[in-house]
C-alpha cells in the first residue's frame, strides 16, 4: 500500500521537484525570511536569499542546522528554532506537492552538540564507551531525540560508528565510542534504536569507517590501508550490525579505501562501496547520504561533477553542496542528457518519501510552546549526569594522592577550553581552598613560570589538558609543575592520549569531554562523592591497556 502510495505521488511531481528532494542544505538565518542573512547567503553558494526561496526555487527535502549561522542560538533560545521549524514545514505544506522536510542537526552529543543549554547536554560517545552501558546509551538518544523533536528537528546526524583505533586521529577521537569493533556495535545500535523508538531519524556515519587516519577529511582526503579481513572485523562490523536493526540512514566518508576501490576515489563517490557494499552486500535499502560535499575530502573532481557523481554511486541526499544552484543544475542537466535516469532518480526519491512516512512527517503534527517543557527535564540530567559519573577514568593514583583531603589547598590550572574555571568553582563549592590560573592553549613561560610560583602555596595541583600532543607548552606546564614538591594531577578533558605526551604525575584521569556535566563529574570524583568506574574505551599506547581504570579503596 505505502510503495503504491509513492509510486502515484512520483507520478505527480516534476523532475525539478524530485531533485530538489535529494538536496539537504545549510541557509543563514534565525527565521525562514530572515532579512538580517540575506546577503550572506546570496554571497555564500546558497543561490537564494532565505529559507523559503530555497523551498520554493530549489524544491529542497531538507534543511541541516548549525550554530555559526544562526540557525541555533548558544544558548539555545528553544522558541526561536521551534518557531524556525514549524515555519518551514508550513511553507513546505504550501508548495504545489506538499512534502513535508527533514530537518537535521549533529546532536552527537559531548563536543559535537548543536543544541545546548537550556536544553540537556549529553557526554559523547567516548564518554558512553568508558561508561560500559549499552542502557545509559539507549535512554540518553531517547531523551535526546524528544529533546529534538520538540525544537521541530526530525533527523539527528548520529550516532557516529567509527572504530577510533588511531590515537592520532583528528577529526574522530572522543566522537569515537572506542577502538573496540564489538562495543561500537553495542552502543551504537542502542542509540539507533533509541532515536528510532522517539519518531527521529538516526543517521550512522562515516561509512564504511573513519577511525584509522591521521588526516581530517575537513582539510584532506585520508586513505584508509586496511585490507578487506580488517575492514570487515574493524570498520565494517558496527555497521553492519546498524544495518541489521533497521537503521534509517548512513552518511558517506569522504575517505579512499583501495581495499574497497582502487579508483582513488572517496567513498561518497564510489560505487563499488555504496552501491556495491552497501547496498547490495549488507542489504540496506535506505537511505544514504553524503558528507557535506563543500568538504575538502570531496573535492577530487569539477565541482559541476561531484553531486553527479554522487548520486551514481548510490547517494541518495547530497548534503550541502557549496553552490547550491550549480549543483541542482548540474544534476537536473545529467538527468536531461541521459547521464542518470529518471528511473535512477526515482529510486532514491522513493526512499526519502519512504522514511518521511515511517517517520510519521507527513501527519504533519508540528510541536507547541508545551512541548518545549521537555528541555533540561530534571530526569535528563539525571542520566545525563550519571553518565558523566560513571565515564571520568582515572588511570594513575600514586600514593592515593586521590581523593582530594577535605580542606586542601588546591591550584587548578589549564587552558580555558579545559574548564579549569568552571572546575575551581566546584571544587571550592565543596570546601577546598582553591585558586586558580588559567592559560592560553599553549601556555607561554610566563604562564608556566606563575604556575610554578603558584603551586609552592598549594597542596595538590590540579592541571586540566586538552590535546597536549598539539600544543607543546601544555607538556612543559606539567613538566615544570611535575618538578615541584607538590602532587600534581592530569586530567585529560578532551582526548585520553594525553598521558603519551606528558610526564608521569601522581595522578591521571580522563573526563572524554570539557562540557559542565563532565567536569561536574571529574570535581564529584575528585573529592570521593563518586568512586571512579570508567574504564578506559582505548588503548593509551606504551601506558594504559584498553579496559584499564582504578577505583578508590574502600574506607
């Protein structure tokens, strides 16, 4: 009945409406006329001046949200974007084939969260491996998606289900669950399912597997050199077992994997790995969707040839192109000539006309100001917060310098992105005598020479890093500080690698995040109110095996 349905509505619409469907893109703006944007969109590749002309010229299947333009405010003003939301829907309600939009955002979770507070914040993935709880990762995309759902937004780009197993990735890290093929699966599936069960699409991505590069395919276009055993027991295996729940939709890596295609080509562009691995070996007939194609990584051919390419390899969303207009023409002209088939065409408009019915957009129930009461809901960030509690993994405890002594003089130093202010606070909130110093990303001598002068009045030190590897003077702050007399303690507020960069001190933690909620948890761990449970998600080369973690003894 749903497939007769599709087949009468494709009937129906023009081929300028069907490729408008397979477009998702990003508009400057806060309202879908917004006049203040007017002209950064016109001068940024979007063709049009606003939402609606987009609707209207472009006949676009949806739209992606972000912070930088507008979209979404920090802090999230909840009406704002429902209002944004519900206005788009009712212009696309208006159109001559009323089909109702998609509307996405990365709400991944941790560092990667377009929607913040008022509404909950939830730890990322790397932060949901060290938790161990395929549970906690269900209720947290639950909560998330009704988070979601209430602000209009009907599709979230995640759960990410890459395999992290290369410390130096850049672009993946803590957005990973972990190096585990097996506990990537599990969580990411329960995810899948909870954004599912709550009506929103769940997108897993980077297909097939952006885990092992040291390249970010923002700036780049990594090469992955696993062969074709490790991709199916590495990469391929969380995906796979995505497929097998019934995930709606798979992103592309902008990534060569010669195992997969010798052509040179990304993934986005590859049909041996879409349409040949994708779809026709693992059987998912979904929907896929490309990497923002204004990527670095997808920029190998002409720029008129890559969203055609795309679509011949399988893709059926092509996700931001950087010249809106060109590449909507450079489709609907490859269709005229005979480069891609009508036939072709319908094949992937059918299935997002398929999953905007599953999803229930074409009852067109758009949320109220009611609805917006389930943002920041007390029982979120109880979980979310549990969640917090039960990652922070703390890996080295010499002389149980941890937990803090009540009363201790304590110097929390770091760069601001690490939280070291917002950490002070806690702490002192629970009767430390604390101060506090904070830095530059790499701190200079002189931020580390009143370190040092500082740490001579202080029991403990506390250092909060943030990708040391990258900037050097965070090392030489915790060597310096390491040459004191005073216990100095690390915690990794972003990236758990950090201890392969820095000296041994007396102790060592990972929070997987610098949000409040984790630092929250690493102050609440810090001075005993939890005993540390997290266990770590990845191998620390040379260090720190996968699985390790200590707990405090028991008084």
């Amino acid at each position: 009945m749903r497939r007769g349905w599709i087949q009468r509505f494709l009937a129906h619409m023009t081929l300028e409406e069907k490729v408008g469907q397979m477009f998702m893109i990003d508009v400057y703006g806060r309202t879908p006329t917004d006049p203040a944007y007017e002209d950064e969109n016109l001068a940024s590749g979007r063709g049009v001046r606003n939402f609606a002309e987009a609707i209207e010229r472009y006949h676009v299947g949806g739209f992606i949200y972000f912070n930088w333009n507008g979209n979404i405010g920090v802090p999230l003003d909840p009406q704002q974007v429902q209002d944004l939301s519900n206005g788009l829907q009712e212009i696309a309600r208006k159109q001559r084939i009323p089909i109702p939009l998609l509307i996405a955002t990365d709400q991944e979770g941790g560092i990667v969260a377009r929607v913040r507070q008022p509404a909950t914040e939830f730890p990322g993935n790397m932060a949901l491996g060290a938790a161990r709880s395929p549970q906690l990762a269900h209720q947290a995309a639950r909560m998330t998606a009704r988070e979601l759902r209430a602000l209009g937004i009907n599709m979230n780009l995640a759960p990410v289900l890459d395999v992290n197993v290369n410390p130096s990735n850049p672009v993946i890290g803590v957005r990973s669950f972990g190096e585990d093929p097996e506990l990537v699966a599990d969580l990411g599936v329960a995810q899948v399912l909870g954004y599912q069960d709550e009506g929103v699409i769940a997108t897993v991505k980077h297909f097939p597997g952006h885990g092992d590069t040291n390249v970010d395919s923002h700036y780049g276009l990594p090469i992955i050199h696993h062969d074709r055993a490790t991709l199916d027991r590495v990469d391929l295996a969380p995906f796979k077992a995505a497929v097998a729940a019934g995930v709606d939709a798979v992103m592309t890596a902008h990534i060569v994997v010669p195992a997969l295609d010798d052509s040179g080509l990304p993934a986005t562009l590859s049909r041996p790995i879409l349409t040949g691995l994708l779809r026709e070996e693992l059987g998912f007939d979904g929907v896929i969707i490309t990497d923002a194609l204004g990527m670095q990584g997808a920029q190998v051919l002409p720029p008129e040839r890559i969203p055609v390419e795309a679509i011949k390899a399988g893709a059926d969303i092509l996700l931001m192109p950087p010249d809106v207009a060109l590449a909507y023409e450079a489709v609907l002209d490859a269709v005229r000539r005979g480069e891609i088939s009508e036939r072709r065409i319908d094949q992937s408009v059918a299935r997002i006309l398929e999953l905007k019915m599953r999803r229930g957009l074409f009852e067109w129930e758009l949320p109220g100001r009611d609805d917006l009461t389930v943002l920041g809901r007390a029982d979120h960030r109880a979980v979310s917060q549990r969640i917090a509690d039960g990652s922070i993994t703390l890996l080295r405890n010499t002389g149980n310098v941890l937990p803090l002594q009540a009363g201790s003089r304590v110097l929390v130093v770091g760069p601001q992105t690490a939280g070291p202010m917002f950490l002070a606070r806690e702490l002192q909130s629970r009767g430390l005598g604390v101060t506090t110093l904070v830095t530059g990303l790499n701190p200079t001598a002189a931020e580390r020479d009143e370190a040092v002068r500082r740490a001579g009045d202080a029991d403990v030190v506390v250092v909060t890093t943030y990708n040391a590897n990258s900037y050097p003077g965070q090392r030489q702050l915790v060597e310096r500080l390491a040459g004191t007399n005073q216990p100095v303690v690390v915690a990794a507020t972003r990236n758990p690698y950090d201890a392969a960069v820095l000296p041994p001190t007396a102790g060592y933690l990972v929070t997987y995040g610098y949000q409040p909620v984790s630092l929250v948890a690493l102050a609440r761990v810090l001075v005993g109110e939890v005993n540390p449970s997290g266990l770590l998600p990845v191998t620390i080369p040379g260090l720190f095996p996968y699985g390790a973690g200590l707990r405090y003894p028991a008084p």
